[in-house]
C-alpha cells in the first residue's frame, strides 16, 4: 500500500468509522451541557460570531458549537468535530420547554450545511422514528441523506435526494436504525466528494487493501 493510500485510508476510518460519541436528540440533559459548554467559551473571552439573524456559533480548533438563540441564550444547539474529511455530530439538544416549536433541528443542520465545505456524520443510535423524520425533511429540504453500515461501508453506501426514495428503502429494508450512520449532504460539490470518498473506499475493499474498521 502506497503512503498516500494509507492517508487516504486513515482519512476515511477516522471521518466514517471511528465509535460515536453522545447522540443526539432533544434530551434536556444534553441542552445543559451544551448550555454549560457555550456559556463557558463567553466567559474565557470568546466572543459568538453571528451566522445570521437568531444563529451563532463558536469555531475552537476543530471544535464547532452552532445556536439558535441569542449571544447569550441556547434554544436549540449542536456540537460537531471537525474530521478531515466530514464533520462528526458530538452531541446536539434543545431546550425542553421548545419541545415542538421553533427552531428545529432540520434547520440548524441545513445552517451548519451552509456554512461548511463538508458532510454531516450523524449516528441514530438513540433515535428511530424521530430520526426519519429528520432524513425526510433534509431531502424535501433540497440536502441529501446518505446512508451506510459501519462495517461494510463502501459496499452499503446509498445515497437519497427525494423523500419517496429514502421512506422506500427503509420500508423495503426494514432497517435497524441504530446499525446504520447517516450522512447529511449539500448537492453538488459536497454531495459528489462524500460520494468519491466512499467509491474510493469500495474500491480499495474489492482489491484487498483495507480492512473494516
């Protein structure tokens, strides 16, 4: 295996493949602590860049903290790491008293979407049904929702950019939700580089050359 080889495949298993952390949800423990977390980086000095009217957000190294809200107040946040080749979820929660109103996660990973060059990697492990619902929104929203097994990643990989097309594979499929890790994609660049990325992969995996995990 050349050098390069061997980057791009650490590249790959450290963006795709290494363990999840937290999950997501509207769990008002994980409200909290992101609350605790963005109140900490004001109080160290940082000040909160406006993305647009009502977002905010924090950018510490590969640290990434996005909000709904005001400088000072949290409604609705998300924690991502940055990878070198997606974004990782870390953790993401919104207030409990907004439990279904404003603002909603579809458009906080829509905001995030924007604002970035990469992929969102999410996992569902505490979420199902919430979750779809989640990955129908972000194709009627224009994103695309990409899907995979941790294990056989280059060979499960689908990718959905219309809501009919992501409820027919899940109920053809009957899935287990937290087997599975989602991707979020904006179409057209980002959406053609996270598919080479996984190409590459399958192509790699047919010639013997990488192991899962």
């Amino acid at each position: 295996m050349t050098m390069e080889s061997s980057n791009n495949n650490r590249d790959f298993v450290e963006s795709w493949l290494m363990e999840m952390p937290e999950g997501l949800g509207e769990v008002g423990g994980l409200w909290e602590r992101l609350d605790r977390t963005i109140e900490h980086y004001r109080m160290v000095g940082w000040k909160p860049e406006k993305v647009k009217p009502g977002l905010y957000k924090i950018i510490d190294g590969q640290t990434r903290l996005y909000w709904y809200g005001t400088p000072t107040r949290v409604d609705l946040a998300i924690w991502l790491q940055r990878k070198p080749q997606s974004l990782v979820v870390h953790m993401s929660g919104k207030n409990p008293e907004l439990r279904g109103k404003a603002p909603y996660a579809s458009d906080l990973y829509a905001a995030v979407l924007d604002d970035n060059d990469a992929s969102v990697l999410l996992s569902d492990t505490q979420l199902s049904t919430q979750g779809l619902r989640l990955w129908k929104r972000m194709t009627e929203m224009g994103y695309a929702v990409t899907v995979y097994d941790e294990y056989n990643p280059g060979r499960t990989r689908k990718t959905f950019t219309k809501p009919q097309q992501l409820m027919r594979y899940f109920q053809d499929e009957d899935q287990e939700f937290g087997r599975y890790r989602y991707v979020l994609s904006k179409p057209g660049q980002n959406l053609e580089e996270c598919i080479s990325f996984f190409n590459l992969r399958r192509y790699r995996e047919l010639a013997g050359l990488d192991s899962i995990g």
